[in-house]
C-alpha cells in the first residue's frame, strides 16, 4: 500500500528498502508508470505510480539511497499547462444530493467483501434493505458489521476495501427508496 | 552477546524487552507502523525504523522487510516478542538463513509444537501423556468409535490446525459422534483450510495449569515455576497467577521431573510453556506448547526474581544457562490483571481512542507493565490489551488484598476498560478461596451478579 498522497507534490516509498530509480527527472507521472524498484533483501521490487498523481518529476532521491516506509523518493510539481489534482477521495468529498451518508461509527479498517476475493457488500446501482451489512469494520481484531440504516440504492463508496476509516468518515451513499 | 537486538513487535512488548537489553548494554532497533510512529516506547530505543501501514500484514507482519531492517541496521539478532512473528517456523528459518539470530526456538520446535496433533504425539514419545484421546488425527469413523470408547465419553473433537478455542465440538455420546465427527471435520477444512481431527476426553470443569521452561543448547532445561491462567473469557486469558493455585504440591513433584526430560530429550532451546489441563482428580494433562516467552510471564517473574528476556538473550547468544533447578525459588504469590480496552457491559466490545486520564498505583509489590501515557491514542488495529497490572504478596490472600487496593488506584478515562470485571473478581468466592476452573469466569461470574450490576 502507498502513504497518503499528499498535494505538496513528493511520492513517498511503499516499501522499506533501497531506491533504484528508473526514470530521470523531467519525466511527466501518470497513473501506474513504473518509475523504480526498491531492492529488498536483494529483490528488487517495482515501484509505480499510485491513483491521484499527475505531474512532472522535480527532484529525485539518490540512487541507493536507503528509504523507510514513506521516506521521499521523488518530488514533482505541476507540468506546464497541466492542472494538478488533489487525492481522488478529496476531489469527490462533496455529497450526494438526496443522498443519506453512511459513516464509520469507530475508527478502524474497513473492509468492502466478505473474505478476499469476494463479491462486495455493496456495490454502487445495488439496492440494499435496511439492515443489510454494507461493510465490516475491525477494531482491535474484533469484526462489527455496519447496517444499512434505510432501504434504496447505494450511489456512491467513498472508501477503498481494507482501508483506515476515522469516526465520522463518509463510507457510503444511500439514495432511500 | 549481542552488541545490537531488533525487535520485532509493537507496545508493552516492545517496551519490555527493550529495557532488559538496554540493562544488558544492547543496542536497540525497534519498528513502527505509521499508526505508532510518535508513540512514547520508540523514545527508548536507540534506532526506529518505520516500517509500513497500520495493517499489521503490511508492516509487523511483513517478514521480507522485517528481515531487510534487521540486515540494514546492523541488528545481529531478531527478539519476535510474544504475538505477531514469535510462533512462525518459516519466520525463524528465514532468520537462520540471514545470519541473524532468532530470539527463541529453533524453526525446527515451532513447527514440532505448533502443529497440536504432532506436538501431541511428541510428548506422549517424550513421556508427558496427553489429555486422553487419540494418539493423532482419527482416520475415520470406526477409528472414532474404537477411541471414544476407550476414553469414554463425553469426548472433545479437535482441529488438528484449531486454536484459541476455535474447531472445537463436544460429543456426549456415542449415537452424536457420526454427526459430531461430520460437522468438525467440515468446520475445520472451512475455517482452518484443513479437515483432521482428533478426539479427548472432555474435561468439563479443567484447570488450566502452565509450567515456564527455559533450555539451553547444553541440554541444561530448568522449570521456572508454574502459574495458573483458568479465568479466561472465550478462551483468552483475564487473570493469571503464580504459583497454581489449583496444583497440588505432589502434583508439581510428580511432573517435574517428567517435564524436565522431556523437554531436554526433545532439544528444545530458549522459553516455551508446557500448557496443561488439570482434571478433577488433581491430574494435570498435556494440552500444548507454547514456544516463545507469553504474555502472563512477568507473575513468574515477581516469584522468582529473574528476567526471563535477560535469560532468552542469554542462551540466544548461546551463553549456558546461569542457573539449576535448585537455584528456582519461589517467593510469595503473583497477580496479574489484563487491562483491556473493552467495555464489558456492551458485549466486551473494543474501545480504542484517546486517553485523557492515566493513574496506576506505585509501590512495594507492585508491577504495571504498560506502553501508554496520558494523552496517548489507543490505535484501533492492534490487541485490546493496553497493560498488566502485577501485585506481588506474602501469600495469596496478602496478594489479593493487593490486587484490589491495586485496581481501586488505577484511574483510565476517555476509554473503557474491564477494570471493574477484575474488581469483580477480586470479590468473587471461588477466585478468593482458589476453587475457580475455566468455567468459573463465563458461568458463574458474568452470568450472574456482576451482570446485574453493570
């Protein structure tokens, strides 16, 4: 998993290991580019470009430098003519209208499926009754389903499977029957 | 020894060995994910190495960079802690492999014990007999019917690859066992992706008796003393104490010999706990092995006054042990109380946040073993259990006045814990005149009185 996305402009490293960086700078990022590998216990493993990124390379880190978990291994700024964008999630943080939020109760991780691989809870189009499960969220090992409140259709997931969740975060959008 | 450690764990764990191998003059290397980079033990290390996501699969459960750390940073060896790597075989050899030491066992034990039916069959070898039942996974139903006979019911069904009081299935008589043995098989190749089973004789109201080992690799093997552990919620562990309560002194005679051999004929290294259930008679069963130091070892500790992660590092380092079976005396008697974060009157249900008041007791005969500070943030993705609360008596009544002056000082606002069940218990007759069993907890006390009153 990648750190947070920040809009400052630098790509943090998902891997501990050392950076080997594949492209120079000036490179223009876009979504899934491999741009290096971290070399962990000898292996090296790839390193692209997350979702939400979209922009030139500034400043690069050193080859061979050794990186922790969300260390810097490149910045990058806005390409000419080019707008940048803010984290996905934030970019569509406005609500929905006629819509009832659903939020997290607790913090925790929520999770969209019922086991890896599964199909989702709830997926958008879907009509839910009340009561039924959109999501697991763990806490301390300990899983709590979140029911749906009301009857109608799932318009929007604000949230990726097996992600953080703070109390009070939007997860999901239900349009009521 | 070593010159730098890495641990490989988060918290009270973290904390706990990491003061021991600084008494020790180690160097130490500790990891966090980004759900504990600012927190207050990483202050007492010498390194800190963030090392991924909340997620413990993408940070303390990610052995390859686990390893990386441990290689980047010098670290000669790698203490597991108890929980997340401490139990895994391959974790272990991937270690050896790497050049660096595992703090613990060799790969070779943990996968001997850590396979219930094998680690079974061992020490029936070894001379420590089972719970009765049968010798490893029954093949079928006519080999069910030939062992529960002889054991006579009521009999247990077990997964082979059960644990923490999951793929377990009673059968009272012989008509139920056909559909018992279908419905365990099937469960366990649902929940544990394998469908073996075995049988015991049910014990219904059993003691859980455990007995810490320490063994070096010159066939030197001392028992540390015994504890108890029968109050248990769902199987997990409230309160522990030490010496057993329930344990008869010709009991501890008559196993300890037997246990010392076994454990030096099997080549064990390092800590591990002998887990045993007590039966009504008094007798105390070989149920499992535990191998790695546990959470409950600190009340051993007050008794004894030894510290058992000072001997780990020791014998890791392959110094012989520093002392005989004769040099284990036990003073007094040793509580600990789990502190969770939990809140019992709504179904134990976690309480993870922010912690705005913290107050425990200080003093003579007590031991708080905790990673939290006031104003901390009880992070929602790791164990409830936030700290130990020790007392230390004369004797078991002194111990327990103790522990209930103890808990009447300890103050946690902003979260809910189950300071109030071990109040409970400190009250509860057959806690205070030590006729408690694994049932006790969950059948008597949470099913009567106490619920009432919260």
């Amino acid at each position: 998993m990648y750190p947070a996305v920040k809009s400052e402009g630098q790509l943090g490293c998902p891997l501990v290991g050392t950076w080997q960086p594949k492209v120079p700078v000036g490179t223009i990022l876009s979504e899934g580019m491999l741009v290096g590998h971290i070399v962990r216990l000898g292996k090296p493993e790839p390193v692209v470009v997350p979702a939400g990124i979209h922009g030139v390379i500034r400043k690069l880190t050193k080859a061979g430098t050794w990186t922790a978990y969300g260390d810097a291994i490149l910045a990058y700024g806005a390409a000419d003519g080019m707008v940048v964008e803010d984290d996905h999630h934030e970019a569509e943080a406005g609500g929905v209208e006629g819509a009832v939020a659903i939020r997290a109760d607790t913090d925790g991780t929520v999770y969209l499926r019922p086991e890896p691989g599964a199909a989702p809870f709830a997926a958008p189009g879907q009509k839910v009754a009340a009561h039924d499960t959109l999501a697991l969220v763990e806490v301390m090992k300990t899983f709590t389903p979140v029911r749906c409140p009301i009857a109608g259709e799932v318009v929007r997931v604000d949230v990726d499977d097996s992600e953080a969740v703070e109390e009070g975060q939007t997860m999901f959008w239900i349009k009521p029957d | 020894m070593f010159r730098r450690l890495m641990i490989a764990n988060r918290g009270e764990v973290a904390q706990r060995v990491t003061r021991t191998a600084k008494r020790m003059g180690i160097e130490v290397v500790v990891i966090a994910s980004t759900a504990d980079k600012d927190q207050q033990w990483l202050n007492e290390a010498d390194e800190v190495v963030v090392i991924g996501p909340p997620r413990s699969s993408e940070s303390y459960l990610d052995q390859c960079t686990v390893l990386e750390v441990a290689r980047k940073t010098n670290s000669a060896a790698i203490h597991p802690g108890w929980g997340f790597l401490a139990e895994n075989d391959i974790f272990a050899a991937r270690c050896q492999a790497l050049g660096l030491t595992f703090v613990g066992p060799s790969a070779r034990h943990i996968k001997q014990f850590g396979d219930k039916s094998l680690a079974r069959a061992t020490m029936t070898n070894l001379g420590l007999a089972p719970i009765p039942g049968s010798k490893e996974a029954v093949s079928g139903l006519a080999e069910a019917e030939r062992v529960a006979a002889q054991v006579g019911f009521p009999v247990l069904l077990k997964a082979v690859a059960g644990g923490g009081g999951k793929g377990m299935r009673p059968v009272d008589g012989p008509s139920n066992l056909a559909t018992g043995l279908q419905q365990a098989s099937s469960e366990a190749l649902a929940s544990f992706g394998d469908g073996r089973v075995y049988i015991e004789r049910l014990i219904r109201q059993g003691r859980h008796i455990e007995f810490q080992i320490m063994a070096d690799a010159y066939g030197n093997v001392v028992v540390v003393g015994d504890r108890e552990c029968s109050l248990q919620r769902r199987h997990q562990k409230v309160l522990e104490e030490a010496p057993a309560a329930g344990l008869s002194q010709a009991e501890r005679e008559r196993l300890l010999p037997i246990l010392t051999e076994a454990i030096r004929k099997s080549g064990y290294t390092n800590a591990g706990t002998v887990e045993m259930l007590m039966d009504e008679h008094g007798t105390a069963w070989f149920m499992e092995m535990n191998t790695r130091l546990q959470v409950e070892h600190s009340v051993t500790e007050l008794v004894t006054g030894l510290d058992l992660v000072e001997l780990q590092l020791r014998v890791a380092a392959g110094e012989r042990l520093p002392l005989k079976q004769e040099d284990v005396v036990t003073t007094g008697h040793a509580i600990e109380c789990r502190i969770n974060a939990e809140d019992p009157a709504n179904g134990f249900k976690p309480s993870p946040g922010r912690v705005t008041k913290l107050r425990f007791p200080e003093g003579d005969g007590i031991r708080v073993d905790t990673h939290l500070r006031e104003g901390d943030k009880i992070p929602p993705y790791y164990d409830s259990m936030v700290a130990k609360l020790m007392v230390h008596g004369s004797d078991r009544a002194d111990a327990i006045a103790r522990m209930r002056a103890a808990l009447e000082q300890t103050e946690i606002e902003g979260v809910t814990t189950n300071i109030d069940l071990h109040k409970a218990i400190g009250r509860f007759e057959p806690f205070v005149d030590g006729s408690y069993n694994t049932t006790s907890l969950e059948k008597e006390l949470m099913e009567t009185a106490w619920r009432d009153s919260i």
